[in-house]
C-alpha cells in the first residue's frame, strides 16, 4: 500500500488484542513487531538479543538504579528507550507497521499515520480464553490475568502521562468479547481503511 | 525534643523520597528544606535565629565570603553558598567546553597519540579521567569519555565495558584528589575552610599512590579481555580526525585559556585570597562573556536541578544541625570509639564508604561534616585528618555500585544505551575489590602520616 499506515494495538492480557494485531499486520500486508523488535534491534545494532530479553519490559528497581541529569542505569528502562527510540525511528523512516504494546500509543502520539486501539474483553471471557490456550485452572487463568495485566499497567504508565487502557488516550477502544476476534478484527479493518483513504 | 524528632523524620524522608526516585530529587530537598524551615524552626523552635542561620544569606555580602586575604576562609553552617556559586560557576565553563568540542577534541587526541592501540588506549583514558576529574566533575568527563570509549570500541572492534568501568573508578579516584575534584570534597573546603594546596597535599597524595595501585589492578583485571584486540587490524586513516571535533576554533582558544585560568585561580588560591566563590563567578562571567552570542544556549545547559538540590539540602541538613542531632550522633561515634582517634578515623573511612556504596555521597557528605566538627571538637582529634577521612571514605566508596555516585550512573547507562548493559553482579565483581584496595590505602596512609 501507498500511504503509510501504524497500528499501534495494546491490549488487557486474555482479551485476544495479539491475535487482532496478527489479523489486521496479515489484512493490510504489513509487518507486526512484539517481542520480535528486540530481535530487530540486536540485529540493527550488533548486540545479543538474550541479554536484551533478560530486560524486557521489567519493572524499575528503584533500590537498584538511579537517575542522574536523565541519564538512568535501569537496564529495563534504558531498553525501553531503546525500544521507544526505535520505533520512532520507523515511523519517521515512512514505513508501515503493527505494533503491539510498548508504549506506541504515546511513543507516536502526534504521527499522522497512526491508529492507536485498546482491545478489552469482558472478564468470563478473559478467563475462558486464558485457561483454554494455556491449559490451566480458571482461577489460575485469573490470577495469570491479573498478573500480567498489573505488569503492563505498571511499565506503561511508569514511561507514559496518560494511563493505560484509558479510552482518552486511544483511538478505538474495543470489547472484543461482543462480537468474537475474527468480527472485531473485520470492524477495525473497516476503521482503519476509512482513516486510511 | 518534638523538633528533634521532625528534624530526623524529615531528614529520613528526604533520603528515601530520593532513593524512591519518583519525584525530581530537588524537588525533594527543596519541599523538606521549606518544611524544615516552617515547621522544626518556625512552629517548633520558634528561632528567627535558626531560619537566618540556616538560610545564610547574609555571608553573602561579607568580604570573606569573596577574599579572605590569604586567611582561612569562614566555615559557616546552613546553606553553602559558597559551594553553590563556585559548581555553578564551574558548570558555566564546562558547557563551554563542551560547546566548541573540547573534551571530544581532547580524548579522540590522546587515542591518535597512541597510535589507537587498545590496551594504551585503556592506560591513558583511565589517567585523562583521574586528571580531569580534578578540575572538572565527574559527570561531565565520563559523559564523554565513555561516548568515546563507546565510539572508539565500534571503530577498533573492542569491549568498551571494562574501559568505561576503569574510567568511572578513576573518575571518583581523581574527583577525591582536590577541593573541587568531587561534590562532597567542595562541600567539606568550604565548610571547614580548607584550601586546594590543602586537599591536594593530603588526599591528592593518597589518591596519587592509589592510582597508581589501580591502574596495575584494571590492568590485571582486564589485560586479557582487552588485548584480544589490539587495534592491528583497522586502516587509522578511516578514523575521524581529532581536528573535527573543534566546532569552534576561536571560542576552543579561549575555552583553554580560560579552562588554565581556572585551574591556576584554583591552585593559587590560599595565596592570592581569593574564595572559590569568587573564582566560579568570574570564570562564569568570564565564559559568558567570551561567548556572547552563545549565553543562552551555555546557560540553558547549566545544570540548575543540581544547584536547587544542594540548596534544598543543606537546610534539611541545617536542621538536624540546629536541633542537636548531629552532636548525638557525634558522641555516639566517639563513645563507641572509646576515644581512640585512630579507631574514629577507621571508622568514617570506612562507615562513609559503605553508606556511599549505597546512597547520593553527597546529602551524606553535608551530613557528616557537623558530626566530624563536634568530634574534633569533644574528643581532641584533629579535624583536618578527621576531614580527609571523609573525603577519602564518601569519594572511593561511591564507586562500589552502580548507584554510589552520579559518574557511575552516567556511565553504566551511556554502556547500555549502546547496547552493553552493565548489571550489578558484573559492575561489582569487577569494582569493589578496587575499592576495598583503595580504601586500604586511605586508611593506612592516613594512619602513618597524621598519627
């Protein structure tokens, strides 16, 4: 396609936001980027990728590192930036992309490109969909999901102003228990082609 | 006893807001400094004495704060104005180094002038750090000389982490060697009223004696890691020009002439009369002046968060000063001590270390010299040996952890930024045995001179 588009997805954990993401990178031809931008960056910049994994998206120690005239020695911070500056990087570069979590949202803000969606789904769902994919109880399913959406909150709203999963920082903000993945990924299909033209 | 009590409970609050790390450290010891002042002075001790004490405004205006005509210069509790004007000053001048390119100039230089060979590389960077940290502060050498060791480690195909790690501990190993070497060494200058030629003749010959130990010990440690690649493998002709690094011809004259100025106002200082706070304001004005159509962007890039911060601090410090915390302290340390003076000594080496390894050395720095004051004073050591004791004891131990001091912090992130994060285990493994080694030397070195 001609015109450069970014989706930027973030999603609760459970609520099928990732498998969207796939639909909507495979529905407009593009490439997604999740866990595989570290693997984009190590390779961009010569580094081992497992030493950047050991950092992703964990939380600060704030008994372990210190910030100094903006310069901070968290690792997981430092690879945030690292992650943030990158994609900014291939926005500015022109090229399209989905990109699901890390902060895009915010990080593209003000990109004329962009499309920014939060997917949520209802909790039943949530739960359903977790213990099924993952083979476990539904009361671990539910403590995976609080878990791990605590997790995203916390290394979103430490880089980000606005917080996470408020609609006022999103374009469309979707339950995609109502209508099913497939049907919520075709809607936002829709969405996108109309901003698009 | 109730202003005792919330002097303490601020003071702690203070330390752990800044380790939390949530809100901009001055803005912390300025809103402690503002509660201290309003309510342990004003509602609690009802002292207007206390608040102007504390706020020391009026030193300003005594000609002893500007010329002491060749006598020792006041100390004075509260808010070091002295310490304030003189890093502003200072920081004035080293954006303008920075801005005509001098330290890139200066470290791509020394690299050419050993032929780019790594391992004389390692050598002399980790000498350039010690000397520069002298007259310049640690965060600004390391700043570039890790973006060059980073630069350079591209282009010559070498680990940049021990180079960058030897750097930051001889950065702080240089900073202990004068008065305006480190924060905390400013600090215990103008409190205590000790000159350049003082500092330098004390803590500059056990900082010399342990930089020649470290330099053996970084070159044990790493000799291995680092003459895998030697350099013989890269066409010198492809590597930049030191040449380019100059932005500004003229303005890099004057930034050298006036760089020699400050350091021959700084060594000649107990002579000529002429405070540390006269210096860093008329080597600012001096800067500005020089640099007329680029006083905003010079200015701009001074760092005032770090000025507020040491305002903010010596008022919570001011306040456990005025309601007698630090005299307890200090008779707790003397009792425990049972007198021995050596034993003192040991002790804040060695206690100023550890607490360094783990908080800012310099709210730390601010705390302890009241306490070494009432010491000297109750158990008859001399504070001088007392005072190069603290200053051996906050600079060295900030280097054992990657928090210790803000060089360490600037370094370990530049590390990681370019892709070689630098953690804990690695940081310490490789750090504090030189610190324990340096350590040993101040301890010892101060016990065969002054006892």
């Amino acid at each position: 396609m001609g015109k450069q588009l970014i989706i930027a997805v973030s999603r609760e954990f459970g609520s099928g936001g990732h498998e969207i993401a796939d639909i909507l990178a495979k529905k407009f031809n593009i490439p997604i980027y999740d866990n595989n931008l570290l693997t984009e960056i190590a390779n961009s910049k010569n580094l081992d990728v497992d030493t950047l994994e050991k950092y992703d998206e964990k939380p600060k120690n704030i008994f372990l590192s210190r910030s100094v005239r903006g310069y901070s020695n968290s690792l997981s911070e430092v690879l945030a930036q690292m992650q943030f500056d990158y994609i900014r990087e291939l926005a500015n570069k022109g090229e399209s992309f989905v990109i699901v979590g890390r902060c895009a949202e915010t990080v593209l803000k003000n990109h004329p490109a962009l499309v920014s969606i939060f997917v949520l789904a209802d909790k039943e769902s949530k739960i359903t969909r977790v213990s099924k994919h993952n083979d476990i109880s539904r009361s671990e399913a539910e403590s995976l999901i609080n878990m791990q959406n605590k997790k995203r909150k916390t290394y979103h709203n430490r880089y980000c102003e606005d917080k996470w999963g408020d609609s006022r920082n999103y374009d469309v903000c979707v339950n995609s228990a109502k209508l099913g993945i497939e049907r919520t990924a075709d809607i936002l299909e829709e969405y996108i082609k109309e901003f698009a033209q | 006893m109730v202003a005792q009590i919330l002097a303490v409970t601020i003071f702690v609050a203070m330390f752990v807001l800044i380790v939390i790390d949530k809100i901009e450290r001055q803005y912390i010891t300025l809103g402690c400094g503002v509660i201290t002042l309003v309510v342990v002075f004003g509602l609690c001790m009802h002292s207007v004495t206390a608040i102007t004490d504390t706020l020391n405004i009026h030193s300003i205006f005594t000609r002893t704060f500007w010329y002491t005509g060749g006598a020792a210069e006041e100390s004075s509790s509260g808010i070091n104005w002295a310490t304030i004007i003189f890093v502003a000053g200072m920081m004035v001048m080293v954006e303008g180094m920075a801005r005509v390119g001098f330290f890139r100039w200066l470290c791509m230089r020394i690299a050419k002038l050993v032929h780019y060979k790594t391992m004389a590389i390692f050598m002399t960077f980790m000498i350039m750090s010690a000397v520069l940290s002298m007259f310049i502060d640690s965060i600004t050498v390391i700043l570039f000389l890790a973006a060059v060791t980073v630069e350079l480690s591209q282009l010559l195909k070498f680990n940049p982490v021990p180079m960058i790690l030897s750097e930051i501990f001889c950065a702080n190993l240089g900073g202990s060697a004068t008065m305006c070497g480190d924060p905390p060494n400013i600090i215990i200058g103008t409190s205590l009223g000790y000159s350049f030629a003082d500092f330098i003749t004390n803590t500059g010959l056990i900082a010399l004696v342990a930089l020649v130990a470290v330099l053996v010990y970084f070159y044990f440690v790493f000799h291995s890691e680092l003459s895998a690649s030697n350099g013989e493998n890269v066409d010198i002709s492809s590597l930049p020009d030191p040449k380019e690094a100059i932005k500004d011809k003229k303005g890099f004259a004057i930034s050298c002439i006036i760089f020699a100025t400050a350091v021959v106002l700084l060594i000649t200082h107990a002579m000529t009369g002429l405070t540390v706070a006269f210096i860093g304001l008329f080597i600012a004005l001096v800067t500005i002046i020089t640099a007329p159509k680029h006083i905003h962007e010079i200015v701009s890039k001074v760092d005032y968060k770090t000025l507020l911060f040491f305002i903010g601090l010596f008022v919570v410090v001011g306040g456990l000063e005025q309601t007698g915390i630090l005299e307890i302290a200090a008779n707790f340390i003397g009792k425990i001590s049972g007198g021995n003076a050596m034993l003192m000594v040991a002790i804040i080496i060695w206690l100023s270390a550890f607490a360094s390894a783990f908080v800012d050395n310099i709210p730390f720095a601010a705390t302890m010299i009241p306490i070494i004051k009432a010491l000297a004073a109750t158990e008859g050591v001399s504070l001088s040996t007392l005072a190069w004791a603290l200053s051996m004891g906050t600079d060295i131990g900030g280097s054992a952890t990657p928090i210790g001091a803000s060089a360490n912090v600037v370094g370990t992130s530049v590390a990681a930024k370019a892709g070689h994060p630098i953690g804990w285990g690695l940081y310490c493994k490789k750090v504090v045995p030189a610190t324990i080694l340096v350590l040993v030397i101040s301890t010892v070195g101060i016990f065969v001179r002054y006892f």
